[in-house]
C-alpha cells in the first residue's frame, strides 16, 4: 500500500514525535509513504479564522499536489486533516479557488487514525506485538477536527469514537470509558488565553483520573501541546495531571520498546515512572 | 446515519429566509441562514467555553437574527469560538455556527471594529504573517511577531526554552510553496 504523506507544520516542530512514530510505523506496517513534494502550510488555524477563502486556497495548493501523484494522502494531524478535508469538499462541491484552477480533489484524504483504526489493520498491527502494554490503563482523546463535523470527516460516531481504544487494546493495554474524550482542549488559545487552555485542560486531566486513567493518549499535535503544557502548569498547583503520550508512540512501544520510548525525551511530561512501576523497559 | 443526525431536518429547517439585515447579509455571503435557529440551546449545551465567553452560540444566533449587529462584532466570542465544531454536529437544523463566526470575525475587520480580544486577533495575524513569508509556519517567527505585537515578551520564555532543549523549537523552520503561497494571499487582499 502506497500513500501521500502530508506531515503539516507542527511535524516538523512541536509536534515531532506524531510525525516520526506515525513514519516508522508506516515503515514497519508495510505501508510507504510518499511525502508530498513542496507542501506549504494548510493554513490551521488561523487561515479560515481571517478568512474563508484564503483557508480554502491554501489547502487545496497541497490537494493539487497529492493528486498529481495519483495517491490518497494521509495526514497525522487533526488540524490539518479538517482543512485539507474541508477543502477537498469545497472543491467537489464549488470547483476549484482562485489560484489554485488545477486542483481535482480526486486524491481522497485521510487521517492516520483513519488509517491504523481498520479492523484488518488492527489485526495485522496485533500480529506484530513484542511488548504488550499490560497494567496500563489509558483514557484515549480524540479532541475535535478527527472527528466533528461528520459532513466533513465522515465519520459515523463523532460523539463517541473507538478507534484509539481498539488499536491500544489490541497493544494489551486497558482503556477507560469517560465522557469527555471529544470535548476541546482550548485549541489555538494556547499563546493568547492560555488561563482557558488551562480550564478546559484541568477539566481533561480531572475527568480521566477519575474514570481510572494512568495516562492521557492523543493523535492530535495541538492538543498535546496544550495537555503537555499544563501537566506542568497542574503539577505546581497541586492538581496530579497524568503523563501525555501519543497513540502513535504506544503503538511503536508496543512493537519495538527501546524505540518507542526515545521518543518521551521530547515531552515535557513524564511517563518513564509510569512505565517502570508496571515493568515496562 | 450518525448517532448525531437523527433528529436532523433534512430540509435544513423549513422556507423562512431573512430579507433583510445583518441574517441576510450573511446568507448571502455564507449560504448559511441564521432564520433556521429555533433557538434549542442544544449548540450551548455542548459549547466548551459555556461559562467562559460572552455570548454563548444561541444568544449569538438570536443576535444575528435580530440584527444586533454591534452586539455579535463587538463579542469576546467571536474571537474566542476556536471552531471545535460541536455545535454544528449537533444543530437539529444543520446550522454551520462556526462558518458563520468565521464570517462575522471577517465582518468586524472589514468594518474596522476593534478585537474584543486584541490578543487572539494578534496571533492570527502573527501565525499568517510567518506563513506568507515561509509558505510553512515558522513556530518560532510566529511566537517572536506574537511577541512583539503585544508586548508580553516574557510570559512563555520558560516554555519556549523547555521546548527548545525538548528539541521541538526549531532557529530555522523549512521553507516552501512561497511564491505560489504569496500569490494566494495577494488573491485575497492578504
């Protein structure tokens, strides 16, 4: 199985270590990935915010690209994966933008938990545990752009979505059931309102222990950001905010641990005390 | 069918369009009419900054629909709404809120009405500024424009240096797409 590859601009910054884990992945899966040839920014999240159209032509510059290749492409991050989406719809829908007159949208988009989250996927991925996950509980957060709008995204259970929980379970880890997984994490306020960002993180961290969480699991690079930063930011008020990892990384664990876990020298949270007390290396 | 769109009128909410106004303004500009808002809170009920924002979706709509111009380009929650997309999920009348509060941000602009929130407005700007430039966004030309534009230089040094030693801020961010990139903001009067 081959793919276009649009890693966005947090994979290659705040957000690298989705980007790396979802490539090696990738790489051990079978499955190549072709990054698309010059990329530029989707515009997320600022773009549609200032303006609509501006939003559109900017992602559909990167659709025009994928479907030079004749490949779907496939995406790690949610922002990026609603605007590309987003675009490819109004182009189906209105045409092409302005500037942008070569654009098809026949190259379909996809998140890489669209990806990973189908059942003969999960099987062959389940086929490939060294290391199970066993003794950790995790409360899987999806966040919003996966998910919402479903005219959109296309998906079937926006309010209660499984994927995250079906691949993590087949890693042998335990999952919790809990009302907030697709609840916002303050999104781009991080820089500007970040005592919101706090709010609505501290309601995040406080539903998932209470459901028996030992740890957050994320595929969305702005939500990370924002969970990661304020297990620090909890930590000083007394608040006990639990360890931020990415599905991706657990999956990489699950398969080959030293790998998976040269990963967590990127957060800021800190999972390795977890781990250990369960026997993970 | 989804287990949100059962309750969904299909028709998107029966004939009655606004025809004159800031409602039918906005269809116009949007395709979306505000007149379908039957006023259900239901977009409330599920908005994350409930308790936090000025103006929660339906009072907004209500707003739209009578014309309260002022009220709606002069709202925190214009600025503060990031688009998270449950109200529109969940909208028995498929009203795209967060369209149109895209719309309404764009209207204040245009009308020259000052950001209730001048720093969200900032980071938008900083974030497309470096975009345009790099044709990518550059996180550290974006957070150093953020910067200067409001001048909290030192609120998040220690993140950004936690970050930088995490390997995750970069000195020099990858270039692409720019001139084709700064053709598509000149399109637009960016």
């Amino acid at each position: 199985m081959k793919l276009a590859y649009y890693p966005g601009c947090s994979g290659h910054g705040t957000g690298r270590e989705l980007d790396e884990s979802t490539r090696d992945l990738c790489d051990r899966l079978g499955i190549e990935l072709q990054e698309l040839d010059d990329w530029n920014c989707c515009g997320a999240s600022s773009a549609h915010s200032i303006d609509e159209g501006l939003g559109v032509a900017l992602a559909a510059r990167n659709l025009a690209i994928a479907d030079k290749t004749g490949l779907d492409v496939m995406t790690p991050c949610s922002a990026c994966f609603a605007r590309l989406a987003g675009a490819r719809k109004h182009v189906l829908e209105h045409g092409a933008p302005e500037g942008v007159e070569d654009v098809t949208g026949q190259s379909k988009v996809f998140h890489v938990l669209d990806l990973f989250g189908n059942e003969e996927f999960v099987e062959h991925f389940h086929g490939k545990v060294q290391k199970p996950l066993a003794g950790l509980t995790l409360a899987c957060y999806y966040g919003c752009l996966t998910n919402r709008p479903p005219e959109v995204t296309g998906k079937d259970n926006p309010e209660n979505p499984r994927e995250m929980e079906t691949l993590l379970e087949a890693a042998g880890a335990e999952t919790v059931d809990w009302p907030l997984k697709t609840v916002c994490c303050g999104g781009s306020l991080t820089l500007s309102r970040d005592e919101i960002v706090g709010q609505l993180c501290g309601n995040l961290f406080d539903m998932a222990r209470q459901a028996g969480a030992q740890a957050l699991v994320t595929g969305c690079p702005m939500c990370f950001m924002n969970l990661d930063r304020q297990w620090g930011a909890a930590n000083e008020q007394g608040i006990e905010a639990l360890p931020v990892l990415y599905f991706t990384e657990l999956m990489l664990y699950a398969i080959d641990p030293s790998r998976g876990r040269s990963l967590f020298k990127h957060h800021l949270s800190d999972p390795t005390q977890l781990f250990s007390e369960r026997g993970l290396p | 069918m989804s287990d949100t769109n059962e309750y969904r009128n299909e028709e998107g909410g029966g004939a009655i369009h606004p025809t004159s106004g800031l409602a039918r303004e906005a269809e116009e500009a949007t395709g979306i009419n505000a007149m379908s808002c039957y006023q259900c809170g239901k977009c409330s009920a599920g908005c994350p900054l409930f308790g936090i924002t000025d103006l929660i979706p339906h009072d907004l709509m209500r707003c739209i629909q009578l014309g309260l111009e002022d009220r709606v380009l002069r709202s925190r929650h214009i600025w503060l709404c990031v688009g998270c997309e449950t109200c529109n999920t969940r909208c028995p009348n498929q009203i795209d809120i967060p369209r149109l509060m895209d719309y309404m941000r764009k209207r204040a602009m245009e009308k020259g009405v000052e950001a209730a929130e001048p720093g969200i407005s900032a980071f938008h700007n900083s974030f497309l500024k470096t975009v345009k430039h790099n044709g990518r966004l550059s996180e550290l030309g974006m957070m150093r424009d953020y910067k200067m534009k409001t001048g909290e230089y030192f609120k998040d040094f220690k993140l950004g240096m936690a970050l930088f030693k995490r390997g995750k801020i970069k000195l020099f961010s990858r270039k692409a797409g720019r001139r084709d990139v700064r053709a598509i903001f000149e399109r637009r009067g960016k």
